[in-house]
C-alpha cells in the first residue's frame, strides 16, 4: 500500500455524557474572552460562503477585528448562492413527528454511520436557531397564506423539515450572512479583501498565524498575519474537472493548510447529485444541478428495451421502467442521493440510457401536472423548468427532462476537532471546507444547515477558547516562517509562468477530472484506483513541464490562477485515490465495487472501517500517513442501509 | 424636477383650455385674457395674478431646466467612456428624448412668446385681438408645421413626464403601474390634440 | 457555425482599449456563450496571445459575476438571461457579435471585459441590512408575514448584483440596484425599524459614488436577468421622500 501506519487520534475534544447537554456543557467549559481583550485580537477568515460570511459577520459583532478574504470580486458571490433546495431545521412546525433527535438520527444514519455521534447533535440542536435568525435578518422564506413558514420534505427524510426560499434557498441565506458582514464592514469591524486569493498558511512557532495572499488584480503577494486564522474555503469538487460547483471553487487552501501540517479527513467521501443536467459536448465548462426536489413530484424512468431511441413521448406506459420505485418500494423517487445516483448510472451502464450519449435518465413530471395542474407544478418548481428549458433547449412541461449524476459536495475535508479546529493550533476550519459532521454521505438541504450552524453558533464560541490565550506575540515580518512562505507563493507563480509549455491549463484539468471520475468517481475498484495513482503523477510531472500559462503575475491573470489550482488538484487527488483504495468497504458515497451485497448494494465494514480516517502530509512523493480516529455509537446503531 | 414639471404641466392644461376658446368665436377668444386679468383684481390689482403666475412658471422653468442640465451632467460623468456600439432604443421613445424635447420645446417657447405674448413676430401684432393674430399666423403651413413639432414633442415630454413624476413621487407601484402609464399616454394624446384643434381649425377653415 | 466576435481588448485599467476581431469557427448551438469564449481562449493560449478576460463564477445564472454587452444589449438578446446561461443556439451563422464591458464610472476596467463592481458592495454597506446581531432572534414564526408581502420581497430579493442595470442606464445609474434591497428589506416586518434611514443612506452612497441619477428611462428593467420591476424605484422613491418630509433622518 503506498501510506504508512500514524498514531491513532485521542483527542476529539468532544465531551462525554448524556448527548442532549454536550454542547451546553462544552461551552460552559470554554473559556471566555475578556471584551476589552477581543479588540486587540485579530482573526483571518478565508472565504465568504455560508460558513465564512456567517464567522466573519458574526466574529465582527462580537468585537473581534476580522480580515476577510475571498477570490471573487465581492462575497456575495460565493458558491453558497447556488444551493437551491432548501435547509433542515428540526422546528415540527408541522407536528409529523419531527424532533431534534430525529434530526441527528437522520444525519447519522444518512451519512451511512461515518461521522461523530456529539457533532451531529450539535448541528441538528442549532439548526433550530438558524431559522431564527435567517427570518430575523430579512431571509425571504416560503411562507403559506397564514403568513408563517412553509417547509417540504426533501431527499431521503420522511418528515417536512426543509425551509425553502423557492429555487434560491442558498442565494438568499448567503445575501442574509452577506448583509450582516456588510454591516460589519460599515462598522469598521470587518476588513474585506475581495479579488484575493490564499495560497499558503503562515504556521509560526507552532500556532497558525496568517496567510500569504496573492491580489488577483496587482498581482501583489501579501503576507496578512492575525491571531487565528479560519479556512471557509468550501468543497474539492472541482478535482473532477466537471461538477456542480463554481468554476473558481479550489482546494488550494485546505491543500496548502494540509502541507502544512494540518490533517485531511475522508478525502474519497465525494457526494455525485442524482439530478443534473447531463453534458452536452466536449466543450461543457460545467455540470448544472437541479433540486432534488424535483423527485418529490417528478418520475424518474428508462426504456425497458436498452437502445430504445424513439422520443420519450412514443414509448408507452408499459415499455418504461420506474427503476426506483421498482426497486426501493418505499422510498420511491426519494431515495438518497447517492442510492440514486449510483441507481442511474447502473441502468446507464446496462444500455438503457437516454440523450447525447446514452448518458441520462428520464425526470418525468407528466404525472404531476395531471395531478396538480400546470400551474400548481409551475409555482413549486417554475424557476427550474426555466433553466432546464435556457441550457437544454427542451421544455419539460411537454417532454421529460434528461438528467444524470454529477460530483456536487465533499465529505472529506480538513479534519477539526468538536472546536472546529484542525490539527494545527489556531486554524479553525468551517463549511464545506471541514470533514465534520455528513460522514460518507450528505443528506439534501443539510449543507446550509451546517455552513451557518458553524458560522453563526459554533466556531464564534469555540474560537474564544483558543484566542481567550491571546494575544500572542506578534508575529515580525522577517519572521523566517513568513520570508518563507512568501518566497515559496512567488516561487511558485514564477514556476508556472516559466514551463511556456504546449499545453492548455485546462486540457490539464479536463485529463484530471476525467481520470477521477472514471476511476474514484460514483464507483471504484482496486484496479481502477490503482491505474488512477500510476496516471496522476505522470500526468502531473507532465504539467510542469508542457503547461502554458500566458502573461505575467503582476496583474489580472486568470490562467495564471486556474494553474496553481490545477497543480493542487494534482497533489489532492493523489491522496483521493489513496484513501479510497485503503477503504476497501462501500459507504455512502464511496462505492467500492468488490463491496456490494448481493443485489448490488454498498456494503459497509463496520467491523474494520468504523473510523476517520485522517492523513498527513509526510512531502512530496513521499507517502501520506493515516491517523485514524475510532467512531462510537451510543445513540445510533449502525444498521445496513435500507431504503427498500 | 417631478414638482416644477408639475406645475408646468398644470399651466398647459390651463393654456390649452383656454386656446379652445377659439372655436366659440372672436368674442370668447379675447375675453379669455381679460378675464385672466381679472382674477382677485380686488386682492393682486389688474393683471396681478398673470403677473405672479408668469413669475412662478419663469422659477419652475429655470429650476426645470437647471435639474435637467444637473442630470445631464451627472449621466456624462457616470459613464465617461462611451459603448462602442449600443442598439438604440429599448425603453420608451419618450423617455429616450426627454432631452432633446426639452431643448426643442424651450427654444420653441421662445419663438411662441415673441411671437403671441409680445407679437414681435407676428403678421398681425395687435395685443388687443389674439384671435386676428392667431388667426393670421396659422393660415401659413410654416408656422402651423412648427407649431405641430413642437406640440407633438411637448406630448411626448407629457408622456415621459407624468409617468416619471408620478415613480418619482412614489406613487407607483406593481398594481398601479399599468393604469400610471395609460393615463401618462391618455393625459399627453389629449394636450396635443387640444392644442392641435387650433391651428386645424384655422387650417381647414372652421375657424376664420 | 461560425462567429466574428468584435471584442474589447484593453490591458489594465490605465490603458488605452480597442475592439479586436477574432474568427471563431465550430461554434456548437449548445455551447453557452462563455462557454464559447472558452475554447476561443484555449486556442489564443496556445496561439501564444492572451486569452480574453472575463469574470465568471457559477455559470448558472445565479451569483452574478459574469456580464458583458453583446452587441449593445447587456447580458445578450435573451431576456431574463445572464451571460453564462445564454446559449449559442440564439445566434446565427455569420453573426458579428460586439462584446464590451459594462460601461460606468462606479465601475471601472480592470482587464478587457472585467469591472470592478466595488461600489454596489459599498450601496450594501451603508444600509442595505437588517441589524440582527446572531443570537438575538426570536422565533421564527412570532412574526407572521402575509404570503403577498413574502413573495414580494422575494422577488426584490432575487437580485444578483451583476451591475446589468447600470450598463444599461443611458445615465449610468444604479437605482435599480439600490431600490432593490430597498424593497426587499422595507417590505418586510422585521425592515421596518431601519426602512427609512437605510432608503437615505444607500441613496446618499449611490449618489456619492458617482452613479448618474434615475429619470426612469426604464432601460434597466429589460435588462435585469431576474427581472427585478421598476417599480422598486418608485418604493425606494417613496421611502426617501418620507423621510426627507419628515426629517427624520438625514444621511450619514
């Protein structure tokens, strides 16, 4: 195997105790920062998604000086705004039987029984507060005539907890955090840096101290410095060239936190989105996502007859294969996401695939608009049908949409602790950017959930106990840690800029994500994993040598930021493609082929796998070593699996 | 620039009912100023109450313009590189020329006090009878045709005008928004038409 | 098919800019529009040119990065469309497309066809929000919010921030924008303590950033991708205008 043997992880810093008062009790043992002291403390976040925006708003509010930064030109832009389903909080506002307990059951077992017992009760404890205070700051929710909120059920949960803003649940709780960073901005508590990119961690005498930035519009490489620094960087998708995420969405920060010491948790754990609308051709930039949501009232089918051409409109009733309701009798079209995925692509494998391709399955909505009515189905899911319809061309009220599976979130992340902090003292890690809390499969509309329940509730409390040792010493410019990661930033952008290869950035990068999808995608096998780790390094030692990137760092150069990032998904998907061949169980949204129970299956190892498993970075070409940190369950038997 | 529009604009309103006292005859047509004259004689003395609303029309013109010009400025200043290429009309026709109406309408203005408050230019001249000297001025195509441009550029300043004082204002919304345009084109068709009825009528000759 | 694209070149901010012709052949009517400058940046890569500039992010419609003037319109033909949604089956075989960068003081040129869009975050600041420090909601539902009134602040609220209606402004003004979160917030219940003084502010930070002011032109409305309704300035208008009557607030 190409890892070596670490020494397991002790220490969570979680508590012990009955579940329901962890999280009390946590804080009530988390020392306080004096407030006079908080204004000489300084705090970096990096990133203004939910998770970010959220930190640095509410940081802000608390009378910390916050330096934030993010890539684009404004955070209100950040990759949070496309999330469209909606969020889970436990209110029973519908009094179905829902309960914070039942949240966290959901969770657990939702995340196939890969993640911690005391984060998840935590996140499904706060979800309730996030509510609150999303209506509080203005969040236009849905809402039913008798003017309080509506909620739906959504992928994979049998009760009505999901909050919704139309399609744009995502875009409206991140304007929510971005209005309240606005405000801390207008403050003077906040200092914004848009258009600037992280692209390395400052670790000096042992506590994580800054960041080195580059300006995207100078070309300026800065060494900011503060007292802690919080990565809210988001999710890797983007390692598979193709995914739902934002072209510029990269790993680069948490890559570079990882060589700095900081462990990485579950890479393999990558989440592929049953509803996308499928590739139309070589030239495709991006896969776009459609709510789950439509699988509430849309039918998913194929031909029964493989290579059946004729249009979905001439195959009648009894030629169509509702595979999911077939096969999973009681959850239907609503099983989770990576059931579905997986469900589609097997039947897509078997020839019955529909489009461009053979690369897609039918989402067919006929039934509900003879149910309901045009408008009815028009008012639920209007602003999706109109987006199918601009990038496919096709109106789905009269012919079914195509859609199939496409990478859209990361399990895996930087490994923290019930603090949100990593292995490095003083980097905290939120978001998407975390491994914490959806363990080896993500339930839908629970990212939001846990983007702003650290944003807002944990990481501002948490953090305290760290800086409540603050202010450290400040840290001289000359100090050799900084000198050090200035020159290898500038290093390295002057690297890229002199291979003057014949090779586009992204041909690199399509060669990568086509690799990656192919062999650690929705599903891997000791043969593919393997070919994938003798490809990447040769495919990455081929960047450096025949990679062209135009123009020169000292000012707006978009191929030259595209080209560091490649050179990261690089390094990442390497360790991807490790820890997936060294789980050699199926969980969530790791599928390893030579696990399956008879009728095909993900079949789980409790006995051998029930652990995190964290790498660390031991350099370049020399291979990574696994912490493993054991998971118990007290409240939540693990069980297989069914959704039958 | 919504209140002076607005009170311009009730002065056209009040000009054009007056104008179409031509088709009652010379008689109703003269008397029109003298009683203008007349109003709160007791109070203003003669003439007082033209006097106060010529000096309150001449403010709401100058502040009119002055806001005009401040716009114009501030458009120039907002975008200070040009589009290279730009298709030209996508909004309104009359919101498009708001600008260049105005300058046509005041240079016209001009024209029309020299000519019929001051009878400088008129073929006539006779300040006691503006019946003989509207008469005389519309029975050449020339001066009818001017005054046409004119009226009909004042319709679409009209049209732009109200709807816009009236978002300006506030008074718009979702629901009232139709109804605020229609009555914005219904209030401008109506002033060119009035004030078109005179030169008309003098034209084909039911006014002699 | 294949496309002449007529595109504004211009190297950094202090430079002097042009409209470059670039041929581009094997145009798929599936392609998005930026999907299309893609490739043609790939082959002026390897052509040893510098690719085109452009900003973009999600590439599906929502976080309001990308935009650009085609041919005189911004974000392109299609209405309630932005930039990386419009796809190349809209236009024809032979077609000159002009591509230019949004055009206004308040938002300069960085590169070829990116801005700097700084100043709408500088209209959020001084307002545009709802004081609510974290922790200190109530429960959600103590406020009950008529549907009308939620769905309206909805759709105020669908706004992106791309800068659409600047560009399209024959004055170069941002009212749209600004009367936007305006109305998004100010029709809410929980806006109402801050309606009026957040109406001024933003209105003063506008004008103090050099957008033009509004003469309802209705040009930006078309050009909105989320067709965000006029009459949010005619809202923004009324709050502003209370509170000039009243006096209640003056700006900041």
């Amino acid at each position: 195997m190409r890892y070596v043997e670490g020494a397991p992880i002790a220490d969570t810093a979680a508590p012990g105790g009955p579940i329901e008062t962890r999280w009390d009790r946590h804080r009530f043992g988390t020392r306080l920062v004096n407030p006079a002291n908080k204004r000489k403390l300084t705090v970096i976040v990096v990133g203004t998604g939910l998770a970010g925006g959220a930190a640095a708003a509410t940081l802000g509010e608390l009378g910390y000086n916050v330096l934030s930064f993010c890539y684009q030109d404004s955070p209100r832009r950040a990759h949070s705004i496309a999330a469209q389903g909606g969020i889970n909080a436990a209110k029973n506002y519908r009094n179905d039987g829902d309960s914070v307990h039942r949240l966290f059951y959901d969770t657990v077992k939702g995340g196939d029984f890969r993640s911690r017992e005391s984060n998840v009760y935590r996140l499904a404890q706060i979800s309730v507060e996030i509510i609150d205070q999303c209506v509080a700051q203005g969040v236009p929710f849905a809402r039913e005539y008798g003017g309080l909120l509506d909620t739906r059920s959504f992928g994979g949960a049998q009760v009505s907890r999901t909050f919704y803003a139309r399609g744009q649940t995502g875009q409206q709780l991140l304007l929510g955090a971005y209005q309240a960073l606005a405000r801390q901005v207008n403050a003077g508590r906040v200092k914004m840096h848009p258009r600037t990119e992280m692209l390395d961690l400052v670790v000096a005498d042992g506590r994580a101290r800054g960041i080195v930035a580059r300006d995207l519009v100078t070309g300026e490489v800065t060494t900011h410095l503060a007292d802690a620094v919080v990565l809210a960087t988001g999710g890797y998708g983007n390692v598979f060239y193709l995914s739902t995420n934002a072209k510029g969405c990269n790993a680069t920060a948490i890559w570079r936190a990882h060589r700095r010491g900081a462990l990485l948790a579950n890479p393999c754990y990558t989440q592929i989105h049953p509803t996308c609308i499928p590739v139309s051709g070589d030239h495709q930039s991006k896969l776009t996502l459609m709510s789950e949501s439509l699988r509430n009232d849309g039918r998913v089918w194929v031909p029964v007859r493989a290579g059946d051409t004729r249009p979905a409109n001439q195959i009648p009733e009894s030629e169509r294969d509702y595979y999911l309701e077939r096969i999973y009798p009681s959850f239907g079209n609503l099983v989770p996401r990576d059931i579905a995925s997986r469900a589609a692509k097997n039947v897509c494998d078997s020839g019955h695939g529909v489009g461009p391709g053979g690369l897609g399955v039918y989402l067919d909505f006929a039934d509900a608009i003879r149910r309901l009515g045009k408008p009815a189905v028009e008012a639920k899911y209007g602003n999706l049908f109109e987006m199918y319809q601009r990038i496919t061309g096709e109106d789905p009220y009269e012919v079914p949409m195509r859609i199939y599976p496409a990478v859209h979130y990361t399990m895996g992340g930087l490994w923290v602790d019930y603090d949100l902090q990593s292995t490095i003292p003083g980097l905290f890690v939120v978001g998407e950017a975390n491994f914490s809390d959806h363990g080896a499969n993500r339930l839908g509309a629970s990212a939001l959930m846990q983007g702003l329940a650290d944003g807002y509730f944990v990481l501002p409390n948490t953090i305290g106990g760290y800086l409540a040792d603050g202010p450290f010493d400040p840290v001289p410019a000359d100090h050799p840690a900084v000198t050090e990661a200035e020159t290898g930033v500038r290093d390295r952008v002057a690297r890229l800029l002199a291979v003057n290869g014949d090779r586009t950035v992204d041909s690199f990068h399509r060669e990568l994500g086509r690799l990656m999808w192919d062999h650690c995608g929705m599903e891997r096998s000791e043969e593919g994993l393997r070919k994938a780790l003798e490809r990447i390094p040769e495919l990455r030692q081929e960047f450096w040598e025949r990679v062209r990137v135009p123009g020169d760092g000292e000012g707006l150069n978009q191929a030259l930021e595209k080209a560091g990032r490649v050179a990261d998904f690089f390094e990442l998907a390497e360790l991807m493609c490790v820890d997936a061949l060294h789980r050699t169980e199926s969980c969530g949204g790791h599928f390893r082929a030579e696990s399956q129970t008879p009728d095909g299956e993900a079949l789980r190892d409790d006995e051998r796998f029930s652990y995190v498993a964290a790498w660390e970075y031991a350099g370049a070409d020399e291979p990574p070593v696994l912490h493993r940190e054991a998971l118990d369950f007290e409240y939540v038997t693990p069980s297989q699996r069914s959704y039958k | 620039m919504a209140v002076t529009g607005g009170a311009m604009f009730l002065f056209v309103i009040g000009h054009m009912a007056g104008n179409l006292k031509v088709l009652f005859g010379p008689e109703a047509f003269n008397e029109h100023p003298k009683w203008l004259r007349s109003i709160g004689e007791g109070l203003l003395g003669h003439g007082g109450f033209v006097w106060i609303a010529r000096v309150g029309l001449l403010l709401s013109l100058v502040l009119h313009m002055t806001a005009a010009i401040q716009l114009a400025r501030r458009a120039r200043t907002a975008r200070p590189a040009r589009y290279q290429h730009r298709r030209p009309v996508q909004g309104s026709y009359a919101a498009r020329t708001m600008r260049w109406g105005g300058v046509i309408i005041a240079l016209f203005l001009v024209y029309h006090l020299m000519d019929l408050t001051a009878g400088w230019l008129n073929p006539v001249g006779d300040l006691e009878n503006p019946y003989g000297n509207v008469t005389a001025d519309f029975r050449h195509w020339y001066v009818s045709l001017t005054y046409a441009v004119a009226i009909v550029t004042l319709g679409f300043h009209i049209r732009h005008g109200v709807w816009s004082a009236l978002q300006t204002l506030g008074a718009s919304n979702g629901a009232r928004q139709r109804v605020l345009r229609g009555v914005a084109l219904g209030v401008a068709v109506a002033i060119c038409a009035g004030f078109l009825a005179v030169p008309f009528s003098v034209l084909t000759g039911l006014v002699k | 098919m294949r496309l002449t694209l007529r595109v504004w070149r211009q190297a950094g901010p202090d430079e002097d800019g042009r409209l470059v012709d670039y041929a581009v052949d094997d145009v798929s009517p599936d392609m998005s529009f930026l999907e299309m400058l893609d490739v043609l940046n790939e082959r002026l890569v390897l052509d040893g040119e510098e690719p085109i500039a452009f900003d973009h992010d999600c590439r599906e419609g929502i976080c309001g990065m990308c935009g650009m003037m085609i041919n005189g319109v911004a974000h392109g033909p299609e209405r309630a469309t932005t930039t990386c949604q419009l796809h190349m089956r809209h236009f024809s075989d032979g077609d000159v497309v002009v591509i230019e960068p949004w055009r206004a003081r308040a938002f300069p040129v960085i590169r070829d066809l990116v801005v700097d869009r700084g100043a709408f975050d500088r209209i959020i600041e001084a307002g545009g929000y709802i004081t609510a420090p974290t922790g200190s909601a109530p429960d959600a539902h103590a406020i009950p919010i008529p549907k009308p009134d939620a769905d309206k602040a909805f759709e105020a609220a669908a706004c992106i921030g791309c800068g659409a209606c600047v560009a399209a402004c024959p004055n170069g003004s941002g009212m749209l924008f600004t009367a936007a979160k305006a109305t998004h917030l100010g029709l809410l219940p929980q806006g109402q303590p801050e309606r009026h003084s957040r109406a001024v502010d933003m209105l003063a930070t506008h004008d103090a950033l050099d957008f033009g002011g509004c003469t309802n032109a209705g040009e930006c409305a078309p050009a909105c991708p989320k067709g965000i309704p006029l009459e949010s300035i005619a809202r923004l208008n009324r709050d502003v205008l209370r509170a000039t009557v009243s006096g209640a607030h003056k700006p900041r």
